[in-house]
C-alpha cells in the first residue's frame, strides 16, 4: 500500500508542475500580445517619422511624392 501512495504524490507533482507551466506560457502569451501591439504603433509612428523635409533649388520645402511613403 505505500507504494500506492508515492505514486499518487508523484502524479501530483506532475500535474502541478504543468500546471505551472501551462500558466508561464500563457503570461508569456500575453506579455507578447501587449508588446506585439506597441510594436505595431511605434513601427507605424517610425515609418511616418522617417521622412526628410528636402529644399528646392530657391530654398522652399519640396512637396512629398507617393515614393516618399514606399516603406
């Protein structure tokens, strides 16, 4: 009968120990969602932020063209 038991308690540490791992992933899981979705804005806010104000040849800004916002 004691054996019985040791098994019980070593099914229990299995079960304990994917429970615990089941939860890291899934706190991993959402701490990649949150930074997927500030990567998303600050990569948009970057891509607008890249463009160079360039002189014409009297010294006035030059208009942005369509292949300024190609990235």
């Amino acid at each position: 009968m004691a054996g019985t038991s040791r098994t019980t308690f070593a099914k229990r540490q299995k079960e304990r120990a994917r429970q615990e791992k089941r939860l890291e992933k899934l706190q991993r899981k959402t701490e990649r969602k949150k930074l997927g979705d500030t990567d998303a804005a600050t990569r948009e806010k970057q891509s607008t932020g890249d463009l160079v104000q360039t002189l014409g040849e009297d010294g006035q800004p030059r208009g942005f063209d369509f292949h300024d916002f190609g990235k």
